[in-house]
C-alpha cells in the first residue's frame, strides 16, 4: 500500500492527487458552511440588524460569489502544490505550456475576486436604497446608483490591473505612471466633460433640485426626470424634453418652484386718471375686505402705489397655499378679477387702458 501511495505518476506521487482531491472536497463539503457565515458576519456588519428581505437580498447576492471564491481559491491553492508534469510541458512562441496555464488559473482567479467585490457593492447599494426609500429625499436613491456604478468601475480597472500583474508579470507601477500622463492629456482635451462630471458631484452633494422638482431655468419650466453623470433631463411645461449640461445647472440661478411655500397672485390695476381720491379709497379698502373674506388667501396687500398724468396705479398682491390645486388657484384669481370689475362698475371708475395687466408668480 505504502509501494501504492509513493508511485509517481506525471511527476507526482499518487499520495500528492489524494492529498489535493482530499483538499478539495472537503472544501464542497464546507463551502455552504464558511460562506453562510461569512455572510452572516457581514450582514451583521453592514445591517446591524438582520431584517429577512435584506438578508434574502443578501443571499442572492453574495453567498454564490463567496462559495465560488473559496473554492477556486482552495483548489489554486492545493494544485500549486503539484508538480507540473514534464510531459505536459511545450514552448509556444517561447511561452511554456506551464506558464500558459498559470495565466489562465490568475485570470480565473481575479475575475471571481473582482465579481465578489463587485456583488459585495450591489447588496450595499440594495440595503441602503431600501434605507432611503424611507427617507422623503428621494435625491438619496440617484446618489446611490451613481456610487454603485463608480465602484464597478473601478473594481473593473483594479481587475484589469490584477490580470496585468499576476498573469503576465506586467510591472504595473510604469503603466500607472503611463496612465497618468495619459489621463491629464485626456483631461485637458475632455475639460467641459469633466467640469460637467465635478458639476454632477456638486448636484448631489449640495442639493439645490431633485428628481421630480419643477425648476425654472433658462426661461424653461419643466420636471426633472434624471440627474445623470453629465446632464440632467428636464421634462417641460410643454412636455418637451430638455437635457441641460450639470455645469450650467450649477452656475445658473435655479427657481425651484416645488420648495416655495406660498403661491403669489400679482395685479397691478391702472385706472383713470380722472378718477378721484374718494372712490381710490373706496376701491383699496372694498378689495382689502373682500380678500380679508377668502379663506383661500393667507395674505394681501392692497395699496394706492403711483400715479401719473396717464393713469392712478393701485397695487393689488395676494398669497396662497402651494398646497392648493392649481384648478382652485385659477378659480381664485377669476373671483377676484370678476369682483374688481363689479366694484369698478359700482364706483363708477374706468380703466386707463384698454386691459389690467396681471402678474402671477409664486412665492
């Protein structure tokens, strides 16, 4: 039996393929285990408390790569142990056989590494979307998916670089190097890109607008449907779709009107010039009172604001909920227009021009 184990076959002893068959099925046997735990340890980690949908998540996610990973690990790991067989061993183009294979075990090797960080970054990006879908900033879940795609890529360039180094011997401190001066040339002739991508940054971190405001910016009203890397895509009032670059969303001055507390109803009303200081006071203090009555309105203001030789000005600013549907802010605006012209026509007062100019706004 000794005679048995100590035979050599391809440059190795039989007693050397049991130890390393042994090696690898007890890493089958003990795979589900050891990742199941280490699992466990770092839902515990990251969660801190182990809520089943996000330890469902987390098992989908991760236990797979994590099993993959220790295996291929375990079985690289005992077949370094063997002696690569003589007879296997050929030159090809001055490449050995022996290194061929050692290549294509590193590249194996870093891709399962590189798709278990990459799993790893989706199952934290699931568990913190679900924190944020909490939240009543929803500007939280784009900042999420932006992170989640920026560290795959460069978990994808760390594996590039692994691949360079560990399969072809690649010293990858002068390709570091190279990529530098590259990378300033290319930022130089990529200058408004990368003030855009800085610009995204800003977006995100400073918060000015999220998804689904309505913004006025650059004469345009509109809905924002996506803040991306470069651009963000505004859906406007006439239901055109605008994308404007993130630099300019930065230094413009934005009206976000989905943050104003209160809606603005603004009449500047030009009247006769022959009318007389009587009936002025009789208009201000009829309007104030009207308003006064509207539960609608939260605040007026109602005041003889000029005078010329074409026409008396009376100002007339009255303000509502932002809450209010925009179908009862019309309705609002027609009852005081249909009153004024009523008091008008009671008080005997003409207009000094052909029409009332009005003004609405929010505030």
């Amino acid at each position: 039996m000794e005679q048995f184990l100590h035979y050599r076959f391809l440059d190795n002893s039989i007693l050397s393929y049991l130890y390393v068959l042994g090696v690898i099925l007890l890493a089958l046997l003990i795979k589900r285990f050891i990742s199941r735990l280490l699992a466990d340890k770092l839902i515990s980690l990251i969660t801190k408390r182990k809520q089943s949908f996000r330890k469902d998540a987390f098992l989908k996610l991760v236990v797979f790569p994590i099993e993959r990973f220790l295996l291929i690990s375990i079985a690289l790991a005992s077949f370094d142990k063997l002696n690569f067989p003589h007879e296997l061993d050929f030159d090809i183009h001055k490449v050995t056989s022996s290194d061929i294979i050692h290549s294509l075990a590193a590249i194996v090797w870093v891709w399962v590494f590189i798709r278990l960080c990459i799993r790893v970054t989706e199952f934290i990006a699931v568990f913190l979307q679900e924190k944020a879908s909490l939240s009543v900033d929803k500007s939280e879940n784009q900042l999420i998916v932006f992170f989640k795609d920026f560290f795959k890529v460069i978990f994808i360039i760390i594996g590039v670089l692994l691949v360079l180094r560990l399969a072809f011997n690649k010293d990858i401190t002068s390709l570091l190097t190279g990529l530098s001066i590259v990378g300033a040339a290319v930022a130089l002739a990529t200058k408004e890109s990368l003030e855009n991508l800085i610009a995204s940054f800003i977006i995100f971190f400073d918060k000015p607008f999220a998804m689904g405001d309505i913004v006025k910016v650059q004469n345009f009203t509109g809905t924002i449907e996506k803040i991306g890397l470069r651009s963000t895509r505004i859906r406007t009032d006439i239901k055109t779709f605008i994308t404007v670059p993130n630099k300019q969303m930065v230094d413009t001055i934005i009206d976000n009107v989905s943050l104003r507390t209160q809606r603005k109803i603004e009449l500047r009303l030009e009247i006769s010039i022959s009318t007389s200081k009587t009936q002025i006071k009789q208009l201000v203090a009829a309007v104030k009172e009207y308003l006064q009555q509207k539960e609608a309105v939260e605040n007026n203001t109602v005041f003889f604001a000029d005078t010329g030789k074409n026409a008396h000005v009376i100002a007339i600013d009255c303000f509502t909920t932002i809450a209010q549907p925009i179908e009862a802010f019309n309705a609002l605006r027609e009852d005081i227009n249909l009153y004024i012209i009523e008091l008008m026509e009671q008080l005997q007062i003409e207009l000094a021009a052909a029409n009332t100019t009005v003004v609405v706004s929010n505030k």
